[in-house]
C-alpha cells in the first residue's frame, strides 16, 4: 500500500469541524455499524491504490452532489506530489 495514500487518508480522518460529519472518523448511530469509519477508510485507500495501479493520473471527488450543482476537487495529484 502507498504510504502517501495510506498518510493522506490518515490525515483526512484526523479532521474535526464543528457541526460537520467526517465519514473516516465519526459514526452515525441510526445507520452505521461500529466499524463504519474503518471501512469506509480502508475502501478510499484501496479505491487510491487501484489507481495508481493503473496509472490514473488524476482522481476527481465530488461532494454535495444535487440538482441545483456540487463541489468537485482533484485529489490525486496532491497525493502523488
């Protein structure tokens, strides 16, 4: 496993903002199990490896996703920098 994959997602689930629901470190109690977190951490890292395995060179993740439009980041060539 890359270890600035691995460091990377790491960091993600080290973030706590007010009012904000961090999918690889908090759990919801209504629709989590209580390894949520763990899981959805190691399939982001297997999800980023497969791509470098394949030599993708760009990862785009988008969030808020709706009808009236959405946020979009480029992640991966953060990681690979």
């Amino acid at each position: 496993m890359n270890r600035k994959i691995s460091s990377c997602v790491d960091s993600l689930a080290q973030v706590s903002l007010p009012s904000v629901f961090n999918p690889y470190a908090d759990l919801c109690p209504v629709f989590d199990r209580n390894d949520a977190n763990v899981i959805r951490m190691r399939n982001l890292k297997q999800a980023l490896n497969r791509a470098v395995d394949v030599g993708a060179t760009s990862v785009w993740v988008a969030q808020d996703l709706g009808y009236r439009g959405g946020v979009v980041s480029l992640l991966f060539e953060q990681i690979q920098r």
